[in-house]
C-alpha cells in the first residue's frame, strides 16, 4: 500500500483542505502514516501570509531532499496559497519537488500524483477560473491530521 504524510501550515481554511487531500488519497488506496522517511507521498498544504511562514515552508522542504535523494520514487507536492503564489519560483528553488497545485485545484491531487508516476514529469496546476468548484468531502472520521503547523 502507498503511504502519504500531510504537514500543514496556516489557517484552519488549511486545515479543512487537507482534510480534503486525505480523503481524495485514500479513496485510491492511499494509506496515512506517522512516519514522514517511509511515506510514498508528502505534501505540504502551504500559506504565506506572513514571511517567516514562508521561510520556514521553505526551510521544510529543504529538509526533504535527502528522502528524495534516497528514494526516487518519493513524490513531493506543495499545495495552498504558498504554491499559487510563488508557482514559478517553486521549482527553482526546490528543484527536487513534484507538484505544485494552487488553492483552486486540490481536486486534481490524484490525477497529478498518477501522472508524475507515469511520466516522471513536474506537474503544475495553478489555474484560477470561475468554475465552481466540487465540493470535497473531508476525511469521513473527522480524525486530526498529522504535522499541522501554525
């Protein structure tokens, strides 16, 4: 079974979105796990309404490339308004990340993961139209995420 690990940070709007990305994943098989080194999948619903927010996003995410550098298969997202902001400085600075989908997009966290899979490609996805979107079933237990940051 494929494994994932969420770290969240900022609001509880975050939190809600998530809760959301949890559910997608598991309805596909995806399992949580506590332990972040053997996880198949790490995102990190991000938000940057403050600087050292950001710094310490980015500080994360530099922590994750040795997991990348040992496991090539390892899948980085970065979600939320972080993602849909800096969209064309995520890869330059993290080079070793996936995914970046903005905060308009959560809905398509499977269709991306399964095309990084089969590609080996980067995926983005920052779109923001006026389509309404889905609404998104959270996570049926209501049980709290791990690595929720504030």
């Amino acid at each position: 079974m494929k494994s994932y690990y969420i770290y969240t940070y900022g609001c509880q709007m975050n939190e809600s979105d998530s809760e959301r990305l949890a559910h997608q994943l598991e309805s596909v098989g995806y399992v949580p796990t506590e332990d972040v080194d053997s996880s198949d999948l790490i995102i990190l619903n991000t938000c940057c309404v403050r600087e050292t927010a950001e710094n310490k996003i980015y500080g994360r995410i530099g922590e994750l490339k040795h997991l990348k550098e040992k496991n090539k298969n390892l899948i980085i997202a970065i979600t939320g308004c972080m993602a849909q902001k800096n969209q064309a400085d995520m890869f330059k600075r993290a080079p070793h990340i996936d995914i970046v989908l903005g905060t308009h997009n959560i809905q398509h966290i499977n269709e991306m993961v399964k095309e990084v899979q089969r590609t080996k490609k980067r995926q983005v996805n920052v779109e923001m139209d006026n389509t309404v979107l889905p609404e998104l079933a959270a996570k049926p237990n209501g049980t709290s995420l791990h690595g929720y940051q504030l």
